[in-house]
C-alpha cells in the first residue's frame, strides 16, 4: 500500500483487477482455431448457442467490473477536488 490515503490504495486495486478481468476476459474471448472452422466438424449448434451465451456473459461482467471501477474513481476523484478546493469556494 504506498498510498498514505486508503481510498488511492483502494482505486490502485480496483485498476489492477479490472486490468486483470480485461486481460482474461480477452484470453477466454479469443478465438480458437476450431472456431473459425464452423460447424464442419459437425458441431451442433446447441453448443454454438452455449458458447455465445457464455461469451456474453463474460463480456458483461468485463464491462460491468469496468463501469464500477470507474464510477468508483470518479467518485473519489471528485471527493479530492472538494476536499482540496474547499476552501477557496
């Protein structure tokens, strides 16, 4: 923690996740060889509609983990600002 204020260690480990979710959520997004081939292979598309639903639900927590992070930044962001111009208002 090399922050003496908790809430800048807070926001330095919720950029480090969402970096990491980012990171994974690409990785598991990639497409594999086999993906690019269809269903020539006889997939059924049972499992072509499980994987598309199982992409989108990654999708949405990357995105949603994101938006917190960054409701959360702004948030303490803005609290700085009042908090160190205060006074001058």
């Amino acid at each position: 923690m090399p922050f003496i204020d908790p809430r800048f260690n807070e926001i330095e480990n919720l950029a480090s996740i969402s970096s990491i979710t980012i990171l994974f959520g690409g990785l598991i997004l990639l497409p594999a060889d086999d993906d690019q081939l269809g269903t020539s292979y006889g997939r059924s598309s049972k499992i072509s509609a499980d994987n598309d639903l199982f992409k989108t639900i990654i999708i949405v927590l990357v995105l949603l983990f994101n938006l917190y992070f960054v409701l959360r930044w702004f948030y303490h962001f803005i609290n700085v600002l009042i908090r160190l111009h205060f006074p001058k208002l």
